[in-house]
C-alpha cells in the first residue's frame, strides 16, 4: 500500500470525522446545547486515532526518516506539521477538560466549546492540505528510493499490526457511527 498512501487512506477517516464535527457544531450553534456523548466521541476519536495512532506514525516514522536525510525542524513545512502537531494536542486538552466540566445546557458554554471544536478541525483540514499538497511532495525529495521503499515496509507493518489487532476496524467503526449519528440528528 506504501506509506503515503496509508496516511492519505488514514486522513480520509479524519476528514470524515471532521465533517461529524462541523454538523455537530451546527447542532450546538443552533440549539445552545452539547451533546455530551457524542462530543466526547468525536473528541475520543480525534485524541485516540488521530493522536495516538496517526501522528506517531508521522513523527516516529516519516519525519524521523526525513530528519535523517537532512531535514530540519526549522524547514518549512515540517516545522508547520510538528507545530500543528503539538497545537492539536494542547487544543484536545482543553476541549476535553471544557466538556468535562460543563453543564451541557450552558448555551454561552456550549456556543464556546462548539467555537473552539470547529477551530480544531479548521487546523486539522489545513494540516492535511498541506501536508499531501505540500509536505509529502517535499519529504519524496529528501528520502532516497531505498528510504521510500523501507518507510513503505514499515508503515505497512503498523498498519497490518492495527489491521490484525482490530484496532482499526475500531476506530473506522466509530467514525462512521458519528457521521451516521450526525446524519440522522
């Protein structure tokens, strides 16, 4: 399958998760009230899919290899996507803790934590524009055909482990649940 293809394959599910979370925003903008349950899944999802299993593969992965080859956390675009990396990390948070303690009928505090989600999956969509309309052409030219072919070996064993563990039929699962949640609310 090779690696760009996985992560691309991997941002196609985020996005879908993406746009669960833009009607349910909408939802929360036109009633003044969250959904706490299913908040705290797009949340789970973005924390555990995106963060846990995603972003590693990136980090520890595709930009260490790029690392190798020259490349620095100063050059653009890398510096971009560990950036937003660690933005989307620290914005989990506080989404997390926001929904945590709130009164899901708050509507000032419900109409804040739907502001601050949709500016999450504004980051999350640049981040993955950029990163296949840019960074992934840049990484190509860093990494030698050895390199692309390794990184290919490599990101389909993670894969195929997360195939074998049903870990990823797990999280396809609940993105589709909360699109399908989303289309009939």
């Amino acid at each position: 399958m090779g690696w760009r293809k996985i992560l691309e394959a991997e941002h196609r599910l985020v996005l879908e998760v993406a746009e669960a979370s833009d009607k349910e925003c909408a939802h929360t903008e036109a009633t003044g009230v969250v959904r706490a349950d299913l908040a705290a899944d797009i949340l789970g999802f973005f924390r555990y899919f995106n963060d846990g299993l995603h972003d590693p593969k990136e980090e520890d992965l595709l930009f260490a290899r790029c690392h190798k080859r020259g490349m620095t956390d100063e050059d653009e675009p890398l510096e971009q996507m560990l950036g937003e990396h660690e933005w989307c990390r620290g914005k989990l948070d506080c989404l997390q803790q926001l929904l945590e303690g709130m009164d899901p009928t708050d509507r000032t505090v419900a109409l804040d934590f739907a502001a601050r989600l949709r500016e999450y999956v504004e980051v999350v969509r640049c981040h993955i524009e950029i990163e296949e309309d840019l960074f992934f052409d840049t990484a190509q030219h860093y990494l030698t055909i050895e390199d692309r072919r390794q990184l290919s070996e490599e990101f389909e064993a993670v894969h195929w482990d997360e195939v074998e563990e049903g870990v990823a039929e797990c999280w396809e699962d609940l993105a589709h649940r909360l699109t399908l949640a989303e289309t009939e609310a």
